[in-house]
C-alpha cells in the first residue's frame, strides 16, 4: 500500500532542496513524487537522481504524472497527506517537517500528522 504521506517535487527545484526532501522524506517514509522524466529521458532522470542520491545513500523519487493528476498537483513543492480521501496539502518549499507541523495545527489529518512528526 501506497504511503499516504506524499511530497511532490519537480527536477528543476535546486538540488540542495531535493537533497532535503529526498532527507527528510527517507526519515519519515513518504513518497517522493516527479512528474516525468527529465528531459524525456530515463537516463537522464536515472543520471539526475544518482547526482542527487549517491553521495547521501539517502533518497530517490517515484516518476508519476498520475499523481500529479489525481491530487490536481499544478505547483511544487506540495506536500499531500492522503488518508482515506481526507486530504491536506500544504505548498512551498519548507520542508516536509515544517509542512506536517501546518497540518497537525489545523489538518483533517492532525492526529496522522502528528505520529508522522513522532518519528523525529
């Protein structure tokens, strides 16, 4: 089953926030989430994510246009916390602790939220 905390990004964010994503997302396992592949290419987008992940051991993303249609997702980065179709979305570039902070204070997901933040 497909976690319900999901963190959709796009590869022309800087680097060092995808790294924080990638982070903070392997920490507290949500879903890191692109659209398509970079340059329409498989190589290139597997290139790109070994430039970001290798050094780390940390990371990677899901390539999903599906996702992004399902959640409506037209701008990034968008946290979803997704929990039998109750949703909350929180959008910026925060972080992914920060963005759970906004939802456990006035989510419909609050308690979920804030067990995600207990693994911290």
């Amino acid at each position: 089953k497909a976690p319900p905390l999901i963190i959709f990004i796009s590869t022309s964010m800087p680097k060092t926030s995808i790294q924080q994503w990638a982070r903070q997302a392997d920490l507290l396992g949500a879903e890191l989430v692109i659209r398509g592949f970079v340059n329409n290419s498989f190589k290139d987008t597997v290139m790109l994510a070994q430039e970001l992940f290798v050094k780390d051991k940390v990371g990677g993303f899901n390539v999903d246009p599906f996702k992004f249609k399902l959640y409506n997702i037209t701008a990034v980065p968008c946290v979803v916390l997704d929990v039998n179709k109750n949703i909350d979305m929180v959008l910026g570039d925060i972080g992914l602790i920060e963005a759970l902070k906004i939802i456990q204070a006035r989510g419909v997901n609050a308690i979920i939220a804030q067990q995600y933040l207990s693994k911290i």
